[in-house]
C-alpha cells in the first residue's frame, strides 16, 4: 500500500502538500490538487484513517440516532446511512432514542462527545436548541421530522401533502365519516398530517368533527379501543385513516377481524399480504438516510459552502384493498 510520502514523490510535492490536499485545505492551487489527486489514484492510495483522526480532531465514526431500531422505516435509515457511510471509509455508531423525549439530549450528547464526523438524527422532541453548540463544530442532518428552535439540514416526507391525499381517497370511494388515527399532536409530523386530514375534508366541504379524532392508539388494545369509539354511535366512523406506521400495525388485527375502508401514511413489511391489504401513502426512508449522509460529507468537506436548507421528499399512493371496503350504510 502505497504511503503519504511516496505520493509526494510521485506527484513532485512535499507530504506536506499532500496533506493539504486530503485536508481540502482552500489554499493549494486546482491544478496542484488535480496532479496530487491523480498521483492518489495511480497508487492506490488510501488515507489512514487514524492518521486522519489525530489531524482533523474527530473520530471517522458518524452517528446515527433513531426512536427506534426495530421499526422498518427507521432501520431503513439506519442501513441507508450505513451504505454511504461505509463508501467514505467510515464507521456509523448507531443508538435508539425510544419514544421519551426527555431522553434525546442525553442520548445525542453522550454520542457527541465522541468526536464524531457527522450525526444523523431522527428526533423526538420539538427544542432542538441545546445542539447549537454542537452544530457549530459538527456536521448535523436532521430526517423525517425537521428541528426546532434550531437551523439546520433536514430531510423529511410531505406529511401534510400525503395525508390530505389518502383522506381524499377514502372520500372519492364513498366515505363521509373519516376518522384519524394517530400517537400524539407534540409530534410535528402527526399535527401536520392532521393538518393535511383536515384540508381534504373541507376541499369535500365536510366537517371537521374532533370526536373522529382518535390519538395515542400505538398499542395493540389502545388501537383496537380507538376503532371501537370511532366505529360506535357518536363518531360513526366508516373508514379511517391512520398517520403513522406504528399505529397501523397496532390496529391491523383489529380492522382484520371487523373490516373497515383504512388508508395509511407509511408502507410495512407484509402489508401487501395482509386480509385486507393495507392501502397505503408510500414513505421512501432509504432515500432520506442516504441524503442525509451525503449531505454530512459535503457539509464536513465544504463547511462554508451553503446555508442549511430543508429538502421535503414527496410520497406515493399505493392502492390496496384496505380502502374498498365499503360503508355498512349509506354514505
């Protein structure tokens, strides 16, 4: 394997140059920097990472920190970020951060004071105000919920867009009594899923009605009680919506056994083959973690480069069984 001094040799420079090179210092010249990289390539050359690591201060790990490990969509993250992570000769430090949001800060800290290259973070809380200090000196992109109190990167899905969407399928197949099915409004993506519920009723002209409002439905028998208010005497609910993954899952043995018209926002392993087959709105969280991470590697390479900026990635509808079910009533 080639060493830092025999591609000074090569390329007629002083390690010291090449350094500058692998550092991205702004002040070697392009064409002194295209020779040295060319001489890079001719010889095979692969940067210690360990020398790296004493020269720039951080560790060549990026952090990665989701609710949950288990949860398809966050490993699908999770896996992304890995994939590109592994292309730039870096380790990924990977941690849940659970549904508490008082665990957050603890979390996110302890994973920063090790000197990492970048971190990746799905968030629970809605004050991200305490990482300003950190994001000064670390690369840090936020995914599927954006940051509060708090400029930086974030990639997220079109929550509001796709909730309005899947609400309007229900209404295009008969439905008048919509309920909606969610965790909690503190989350910013089910209040903005909410928000676009809401729209699609009233471009229908139907009322808003809070009794079609069912939250905290992420277990099992949470889920299944939520349907059975929603379906009774004053909700009446014929199909519902559910804006989120996990409380799709939770309600599935519940709409299995007592069918009703369903969409969701966020697809799940074996929702295709389910009776019925869960009509969903149709996340892609590879894409996010993968942006995610590149963004980390420009924003290291290039601090200065840009501004911060949000990227929203749109979703798609996947029409199933689940939202044919018809009403057991006249609309």
């Amino acid at each position: 394997m080639a060493t830092m001094r025999e591609v000074a040799a090569h390329a007629g420079v002083s390690p010291k140059t090449v350094s500058r090179v692998l550092n991205d210092d702004p002040h070697v010249l392009p064409a002194t920097r295209a020779h040295v990289e060319q001489s890079m390539r001719e010889l095979d050359y692969v940067p210690n990472a360990m020398a790296t690591t004493f020269r720039s201060g951080r560790s060549p790990v990026v952090g990665v920190a989701v609710p949950d490990l288990v949860d398809p969509f966050f490993a699908a993250i999770v896996n992304a970020v890995e994939e590109r992570a592994l292309a730039e000769d870096l380790s990924t430090l990977v941690t849940s951060l659970g549904h508490d949001p008082a665990r957050e800060q603890p979390v996110l800290e302890s994973m920063l004071r090790r000197q990492l290259s970048g971190l990746v973070v799905a968030p629970t809380t809605n004050d991200h105000a305490y990482l300003e200090a950190w994001s000064a000196r670390i690369p840090i992109a936020f995914v599927d919920r954006a940051p509060g109190s708090l400029t930086a990167d974030a990639f997220t899905q079109d929550d509001r867009g796709g909730a309005r969407e899947a609400t309007a399928h229900l209404i295009e197949h008969g439905h008048r009594r919509i309920g909606f099915l969610g965790d909690a409004l503190s989350a910013p993506t089910i209040a903005e899923r909410l928000e676009g519920y809401r729209e699609a009723l009233a471009a229908a002209r139907l009322p808003y009605d809070p009794a079609l409002v069912a939250l905290g439905a992420t277990t099992r028998p949470g889920a299944a009680s939520a349907l059975v208010r929603l379906r009774g005497p004053d909700a009446g609910a014929t199909a519902v919506f559910s804006s989120d993954a996990r409380c799709t899952m939770a309600v599935v043995p519940a709409v299995t056994a007592h069918p009703i018209a369903l969409t969701a926002f966020g697809d799940f392993p074996l929702a295709d083959t389910l009776t019925p087959s869960i009509t969903v709105m149709a996340q892609d969280p590879a894409a996010l973690g993968h942006l995610a991470a590149a963004r980390l590697f420009e924003r290291a390479a290039h601090p200065q480069r840009s501004l911060p900026r949000r990227t929203v990635l749109p979703v798609a509808l996947i029409e199933r069984d689940s939202c044919r079910i018809p009403a057991p009533h006249p609309a």
